[in-house]
C-alpha cells in the first residue's frame, strides 16, 4: 500500500522531519524497560532507530515506500535491526497485546477513533502508550501538521478514545519544535502517556 504524496515529501535525501527522536517520545521511552515496540506511521525512522539503539524490539509501518527504505537505510546506519512494513492501519494484523510500548507520534488519520481503539488492543496488559500530535489550536501556527481541524486532536477526544487504559494522563501544550523542515517553530501539541 503505497502512498505517493507521502512519497513526494520524503524523496529528498534530506530527512524532512530530522534523524533525532522527538523529544517527549525519548523522554519517556527512556524509562521504560526495553520489550517490543509498535511504531505506527513511522516515516522516516528516527523514532524506530532510536528505540531499536536502546535495545527494543522494533516493529513499525507506513504506507510510503520511499519513508520505509529511508528508515531501512537509517537502521543500517546505526548498526541496528528494524521490522518495517509497509501497510495502512487497515491492513494492520499483529497478535493482540503484543506490545510492551506503542508511540504515536503526530500519527494524524481521519479514521482516528477506530486506529486509536486497534492500538489499544494491540498492547500488552500493563503496555505503555505514548503519544504526540497537534492540537486543534495549531491552526494558529504554522510550524507543521495537518491544516483540517477534523485531523487535529484534542484533550477531550484522546481521554474519550483511551478511556479503556487502567491510567491516562492527557493535556495540551505550546512546545518549541526543531525537528528537521517538516515540524519547526511555536507549536500548540497535545501530549498522552496511557497503561493499559
């Protein structure tokens, strides 16, 4: 399942969100202790790397081809192993609860509600969710992200989505972006650490 608008923005040899990790995803990844890792629209690999350097177990995917041999090609790099696919959400068929960790990182999708209900299944009891995309307020900003309200989250829709999760801390918050062209500047995300 190819995606060739996705494949546009990445055809570059320039990484168009950067090769380092966001920053709330390495904080809190950091402290976890290292099991299988689900990385759902990963692009380009650098939150896939990272995961994979502290000894994860990396599983991910995107629909573009060109993020997926960028990713590959990163890995690489970096002398570590990654198992990236190249899939939509629907397509989406791993064991339920068999992740330790899911990172959705400005994984923005109109089918939100329902990918957010997969991810939970997808988790261990006691797994970790982590997630980072944009409030419904960057409209305001022009430092990156989808500019269709309906494809930017809120507080309330994310604690209505995880609602099933034993614990959910969910809140909004201006941020200082510097990750590569793609995400730069006065940013307004909504942040989510959840265990099931």
């Amino acid at each position: 399942m190819a995606n060739s608008s996705w494949d546009e923005r990445y055809s570059s040899s320039r990484f168009y969100y950067g090769i380092n990790p966001n920053q709330f995803y390495k904080e809190n990844l950091v402290r976890l202790k290292p099991g299988k890792i689900l990385l759902p629209a990963e692009g380009e690999g650098r939150n896939a790397v990272f995961a994979a350097k502290l000894g994860w177990q990396v599983f991910a995917f995107d629909s573009s081809r060109v993020a997926r041999e960028k990713a590959l090609k990163l890995a690489a790099e970096n002398g570590v192993k990654i198992d990236y696919r190249l899939l939509s959400y629907d397509e989406v068929d791993f064991t339920p609860e068999s992740f330790d960790a899911i990172a959705l990182i400005y994984a923005h999708n109109p089918n939100r509600e329902h990918v957010h209900k997969k991810m939970v299944q997808q988790l261990k009891p006691g797994g970790i969710i982590i997630i980072e995309g944009f409030s419904k307020d960057q409209l305001n900003f022009n430092s990156g992200g989808p500019k269709n309200k309906d494809l930017l989250f809120s507080v309330d829709e994310l604690k209505n989505d995880f609602f099933e999760l034993q614990s959910v801390m969910v809140w909004e918050e201006i941020v200082e972006l510097s990750e590569g062209d793609g995400h730069k500047g006065k940013a307004s995300v909504v942040r989510l650490i959840g265990e099931k």
